[in-house]
C-alpha cells in the first residue's frame, strides 16, 4: 500500500457541513449520552495540534511528505472539532477559546509517551522512535475512523450520520498515511518492532486518556463499542495492529475495554 | 467556536488563502534573472521552515493558547501553499539550486532539533504564560521582513506579481494577527514586556540561522541595498515600534545593518 502525499495534501478540505440539515437538532436534540460522547470527540480534536507537537519533537518531521502530511492533517483535524462544536452549539453546549485552553493549562506538558522516551533515552534510540510514533498515530486514527462510524450508526440521523461519514473518511486518510509510514519502518527493523510492542503494550490508552477524565473514558468506549457489534469493530482495529510487522497478537483494544468493564 | 474582540481568528481560519500551481500561469514565468531566482529559493526555504517554529512555539506555555493555535494550524497550511507556489515557480525555471547548512548550521540544526525544543520546555513552562508575548513579537517581525521581501522582489521583477500579490495579501492578515496578540500580550504584564523586548532584541533574520551566511546575504542586498527601499524597511520597523514598551525599537533596520557589515568584512 503506498500513501500518495501529493494527493492527499492537494485533495485536503476541511470538512464542510453547511450543506447539511443539522437546524432539525433544535427540535430533535439528540439524547444525553452522545452529547457527551460528542464532547468527548469534539476535545480530542481540538486537541491534536499538542499530539503535533510531540510528533515533531521526535524528529518526526524533518522530511518533505511527514512535514506536508502533518500540515494538513492538524488543519483537518482542528475542523473536526470544529464541526463538532457547531452540532454540540446547536444543543447549547459551547465550547469556546477559553475552555480550550483552561483544559490544556491544567494538562500542562503532558505526553503519554514522555516516560518511555526518557526510560528508552530517545536520543539513542532516535529513528525508531519515529516508527512507534506512527504506529501509535495508526492506532488512534483506526479508533477514530471507527467511533465515527459507531455513532452514525447509533443515532441513525441522518444528517449527523452524513458529518459523520465524512469526518470518517478522512480519518481513513490519515490511517492509510500512518500505516503506511509504521509498517515500513518496522519491516526488517527487529529493534524498532521491540519497542513499539513495548510501548503500545505498556504506555498505549484510548485516544483521550490523559486528556478526559477516567469516568469520560469509560463512558465513550462503552457508549460506542459496547455490545457484540462494538466488540466487532474493536477486533477489527487489533486485527489490523496485529498485522503490522513485530505485533502478532497485541489485543490493546480488546484489552483496554475488558479492563474498563466495558461488556462485549 | 466564539472569539473576543480583535483580530477574527475564526474568520480568518474560515478564509484560509491557498495558492495552487493550477492556478498559475508558470510559462509567463520563465527565465527568471538569478537574483530573483536565489531570493524566490531563500523565501520558499523560510516558508518550508514553518512546522520547525510551529514545535519552537508548542513545547512552551503557548501551545495551550487555543486562540493562537487555531491561528497557527491556518498559518501553516497557507505557508505550505506558498512554498509550493515558489517551488513550482523555481521549478519552471530548473533552478534546482538550495541553500545548504553550513558545518556550524548543521550543528545548530540538530542542538535545535534535539536539546532546544526540550531545555525551552523547562525554561518557559517556568517562566509561564508571559512568554507568549515574546512569541507574537517574534512571530510579527518574521512576518513584517516576509512581506517586504516579497513585496521587494515583485517590484524588482514585475513579472511576478501573479505569485506575489497574493502571497503579500496572505501576509499582510499574519501582520495583522501577530500586532493584535503581541499588543495585548506585551501589556499583560512588567514580565510579559520584559520578555517581549528581550524576544526583539535577539531576534535574527528569517532563514539565517543554519545557511551560510553568503546565501542570505546577497538576497537581502538585491532586495534592501538601494537606499528607496528604506521607507518601507522604517515602516514596518513603525509598527513594532508601537507596541507596547517598544518605542524606538527598530530591529529590521538593525538587522539589516549586520547583514551590510558583514559585506563589506567578506569583500
Ligand atoms: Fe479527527
Ligand atoms: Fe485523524
């Protein structure tokens, strides 16, 4: 599978939703739980130009298509959030400038992957860390791509569900650039595939962890997988980790509902 | 998502300007003198340099200010487009030519790369929020010298003014934002000021960091040597000379000034 950097940066938009029926929530609100599963969703967005910034401490960046792909991935991602915030707007939940950033004070220099790095002395270890970072955005991006895709089904509106598809398509986008990096820098690297099955065993949480609070975490995952169908979309996303060179067998999906209770 | 008074960040995330190659007409821009050529290089350098400054700003306290990444994530995607412009532009034209880090660049390069990001995280997450002043200060005075340098070089070379008229349009709202911010930011506080003006005195011309410094200097004497250009060079000095504790300041000029020195040593 090769990633056409050139297309997905000519292609980028953001995501548009002006000519969706989305005014119908002021008469059809939608209930409690996905508003706060939205929430959920509409912070981890907003908060993927941190998620940038750790990528580009670890010398991630530094060549063209990385550099290119992760301009419009954080402005892809920002929208995400920004459509969100416009359906969350119409059930009078705003979100605004100054609760971004009072969450993200109160967070201060938080990266889930700090402890490893300096456990792992990142300036030896360098350019493989470069492939468990692209691992763990594959990872995240794969969950993404399928909470969205969970919620559209759920609510079965069909505005919302059509946000959703869209957003979830370029989730897609960014899985297929982020596997695509992980799966050549782990192949024939032994050292590399070390690390990143340590690091997703150990260090790995659900997209949003360190970010919401536990009880949010919980509420998502069981909110949106779970259920026989929600445990499906789960195996599906450890099934493509588990074929990525060196993580045969790594279940964090499955292991990380099972630990928070979350019934399949 | 709402916005305080000043400059409309979320208008303008919602107006993003993207220069695309299909939109320009590359063959009336061939043979293209050299001077043009090595200033068109040097400013496509500088915009490809954005994610770098972009992770200078996100490891410090500046990283939770939402209102300056939302900023920041539309910044950058314009500045991707405009490199991509001048690269079709320098392509048209089989300038292949780039400027390369010199031995003492390559070794700021990986310091920048590796230590800095990780020692200015400590440092500013110390000194906290007032840093963001000094940051909208730097982020002015890079975008003021950005803008006279493509303004310049469509003036030398009308033939450009296709790709430089809207690249000086871009620029003038990146002035326009980085004034607002470093206005506010520079009063918050005494600390805030002092950190402000030390972030004007140290700073250094875009893109000479790493390059030799026989690169940028011919480029900024084909653009800023003829003695006309000075008003434009005290003007946008003007407009750092009026915010907040800057009265007098005049940092372009002065930079400009080493460059002139220098010159004149290597000839
Ligand atoms: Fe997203
Ligand atoms: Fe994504």
């Amino acid at each position: 599978m090769a990633f056409d950097i050139d297309k997905f940066t000519q292609d980028s938009v953001r995501v548009n939703w002006e000519d969706l029926d989305l005014d119908n929530f002021r008469e059809n609100p939608l209930p409690p739980e996905s508003i706060r599963t939205l929430r959920y969703m509409c912070d981890v967005e907003y908060h993927t130009v941190c998620y940038l910034r750790d990528m580009l401490v670890t010398r991630s960046h530094g060549e063209g298509e990385v550099n290119a792909f992760m301009t419009m991935w954080n402005r892809e991602e920002f929208w995400h959030g920004e459509a969100l915030a416009h359906v969350l707007s119409l059930h009078g939940v705003t979100v605004n400038y100054d609760q971004l950033k009072d969450r993200r004070v109160k967070l201060g220099w938080r990266d889930r992957l700090a402890p490893v790095k300096q456990s792992l002395l990142s300036n030896i270890v360098g350019k493989d860390f470069v492939a468990v970072h692209m691992l763990w955005g594959a990872a995240n991006e794969w969950s993404a791509a399928a909470a969205y895709k969970r919620l559209g089904v759920l609510e079965g509106h069909p505005s919302l569900a059509e946000l959703l598809r869209r957003i979830a398509a370029q989730e897609s986008r960014h899985v297929a650039f982020y596997a695509t990096q992980a799966k050549a820098r782990l192949a024939g690297n032994p050292k590399a595939q070390k690390l990143a099955r340590f690091a997703l065993k150990n260090a790995w949480a659900p997209v949003g962890s360190g970010i919401m609070t536990d009880d949010e975490v919980t509420h998502v995952m069981g909110h949106l997988f779970g259920g026989a169908e929600g445990r499906k979309e789960i195996n599906a996303i450890d099934r493509h980790i588990g074929r990525l060179p060196g993580m045969e067998g790594l279940t964090i999906f499955a292991d990380a509902l099972d630990a928070r209770g979350v019934a399949a | 998502m709402s916005d305080s008074a000043g400059f409309d960040v979320r208008s303008y995330t919602r107006t993003p300007r993207s220069l695309r190659r299909k939109d320009l007409d590359l063959a009336a821009l061939q043979g293209l003198g050299t001077n043009t050529l090595l200033t068109l290089r040097h400013l496509q350098q500088v915009e490809r340099g954005t994610l770098r400054l972009m992770r200078d700003l996100l490891v410090t306290p500046t990283h939770a200010e939402s209102r300056v990444t939302a900023f920041l994530t539309t910044w950058a995607y314009e500045e991707y487009w405009i490199a991509d412009a001048l690269e079709a532009v320098l392509d048209e034209n089989n300038h292949t030519e780039v400027a390369h880090s010199t031995k003492l660049g390559e070794l700021r390069r990986s310091w920048d790369d590796r230590v800095s990001p990780t020692a200015d995280a400590i440092r500013t997450n110390l000194l906290g929020s007032d840093i963001v002043a000094g940051h909208m200060a730097v982020g002015l005075l890079d975008s003021l010298v950005a803008r006279a340098s493509y303004a310049r070089a469509g003036q030398l070379e009308p033939r450009l003014g296709a790709v430089i008229d809207p690249i000086v349009a871009i620029k003038d709202r990146h002035v326009e934002f980085y004034v607002d911010e470093a206005s506010d930011r520079l009063a918050a506080s005494p600390a805030a000021g002092r950190l402000g003006r030390r972030a004007v005195r140290t700073w250094r011309w875009p893109g000479s960091r790493y390059g030799a410094p026989g690169y940028v200097q011919p480029v900024l004497r084909y653009l800023f040597a003829d003695p006309s250009v000075r008003a434009d060079i005290d003007a946008a000095d003007s407009q750092v000379a009026a915010l907040p504790g800057l009265a007098g300041a005049h940092p372009i000029r002065q930079a400009l000034g080493r460059f002139a020195s220098r010159g004149a040593r290597h000839r």
